[in-house]
C-alpha cells in the first residue's frame, strides 16, 4: 500500500491542473495516415492536457501502440 501512495503522489506533482485553459485539440489523424478511434483521440487529448498517463489493461489490448 505505501508504494502506492508514492506513486499516487508523485504523479499527482507531476500532473497539470486542470483550470479549463489546458484543453487540447486532435485532429485523429496520424502523420502516416492511420486515424484514431474516437477513444483513441479522447485519450490522447486527456494526456495532453494533464501532461500525465497511466496506461493500464491485460496483454493485447494495444498499450505499445
């Protein structure tokens, strides 16, 4: 539980407030030419505009992509 806590800490130092001027824009398309899902923009732009992730999910569901 206390490592947890640590790294709970540390991203919440690292992570932007939210103040409703960080909000980010995508446009879905990528520079090769593959567009991203509605998900795939949404997330995106919610990494962008905190300046954080946490990527989570079992094996196969696309994290290196």
């Amino acid at each position: 539980m206390e490592a947890e806590r640590t790294i709970a800490t540390a991203l919440l130092t690292r992570a932007v407030h939210w103040n409703g001027c960080n909000q980010v824009r995508v446009d879905g398309e990528l520079s090769d030419g593959r567009v991203l899902s509605d998900e795939q923009r949404q997330a995106l732009e919610t990494c962008l505009a905190y300046g954080v992730a946490v990527l989570t999910g079992g094996p196969g569901w696309g994290k290196p992509r």
